[in-house]
C-alpha cells in the first residue's frame, strides 16, 4: 500500500518531496495521503487569504504592503510545484468568486476587477512563483538554507517582474498603466528591501523543520 503512494504521480519519494508530500508518502494508505495533500492546499490557501487581512495601503502608490508573498513561497516550498500551484489557483478562485480575500483597498474593487486593476499582475504571479518556488523545493532546495534562500528569491522575482509589468503595461481598464519608470519606483523599489528581508528570515523554516524530522520521515524509505 505504501509502495502505491510512492508510486503516484503527485507523490514522489521523500528523498525528493517536499514537506507535504513527503507526510503523505508516509501516510498509512492513500486516501490518507491524498487528504493530506489536499489539506496542504486548502491551508495555504486560507493562510494566503488572511495574509491580505495584514495590509498597509501607502499613499504615493496603488500597492498596499501585504505579508502575502511570503506566504506565497511558503506555499511552493512546502507543497511542491502543482499542489503550490494549485493552493494560489484556488486563492485567485475565491477572490474571483467575490470572497474578501484581497487586500483591503479604499480605491480599488473586489471580484474580477481587482485582477484587471494595477495590483493584478501581482496576484497573477502567485501561482507562478509557488510553482517555480515548490519546483525547486522538489529538487532539494527547501533542505538547506542559502539554497532555500535561493528558491524563494526566485519566486519573489517572479511576482515582482509580474507585477511592476503589469502595472507598467497593462493595468488599462482603470487607466492606471503608468510606464515601466514609475512602476519600479511605486511597485519595486518600496517594497524590495523589506521583501527580501521577509525571504531570508523565511527561508529558515522549511530547513529547520527538515532538521527537526528529516531523519524520521527518510528512514525505513
């Protein structure tokens, strides 16, 4: 039964997995695993969603500092690529569903509108960056730290280069496409600094908690 978790494609070996999946090799049967899969997902989602409840809107731009992006590389680094991918999908979902799930935002509206707005690139890249964050997670990069650090600093790269794009270009339903200029000194260069402060304290916790219970879910594999 153990051989057939291993065996499925959304569940590779511990020596290769990730946190979550490497729970649910170990799970006593497969509908087990699949649940914890499943729970990994649904609780980065919600964590994503209340992350946005901790926002702080700047005057001089539409982008409100959030702790979501830290949550978003969490979300990669612990689940892997597709179920990473999948938890911001289902986040994005809820939002679109009309769920107050966004940001709060005194100018800017919730549903549809808030993803063709200026700040709509940057939850565009979410799913992205959790899948290139859990990619190389999947490839040992969640086990040691500076690589973690690596890891997550290419996600944050993803959101980033989604988001001051998309601010710059495409941002056209509210008239608010502002030029790649002005959205690197509203949408880059406030945040970076404390951003990237956020990945390194980050990157410390997948490698600690694999130090904590590495040995116990690698042995008897």
């Amino acid at each position: 039964m153990t051989q057939t978790i291993r065996d499925s494609s959304w569940a590779p070996s511990v020596a290769a997995a990730p946190l979550v999946p490497a729970l649910a090799v170990r799970s006593p049967s497969p509908r087990l695993a699949f649940s914890v899969q499943v729970a990994g997902i649904l609780f980065f989602s919600v964590l994503t969603a209340a992350a946005s409840q901790v926002s702080v809107p700047l005057p001089f731009t539409p982008v409100p500092f959030t702790l979501q992006p830290v949550v978003v590389l969490l979300a990669g680094a612990s689940l892997g690529a597709r179920a990473g991918l999948a938890s911001q999908l289902l986040y994005l979902a809820a939002g679109l569903a009309g769920a107050p799930v966004f940001a709060a935002s005194p100018w800017l509206p919730p549903g549809v509108a808030r993803l063709l707005g200026p700040t709509g690139g940057y939850l565009l890249g979410y799913p992205l960056a959790a899948w290139l964050t859990g990619l190389l997670a999947e490839r040992g990069y969640d086990r040691r730290y500076l690589r973690s650090v690596l890891a997550m600093a290419a996600g944050l790269a993803v959101i980033f280069t989604w988001g001051v794009a998309w601010l710059a270009f495409a941002a056209t339903p509210f008239k608010q496409a502002v030029g790649l200029p002005l959205a690197l000194r509203t949408g880059l260069y406030p945040f970076l600094p404390l951003d990237l402060l956020k990945v390194l304290a980050a990157s410390a916790i997948l490698p600690g908690i694999w130090r904590l219970v590495g040995r116990e879910l690698t042995s008897n594999e």
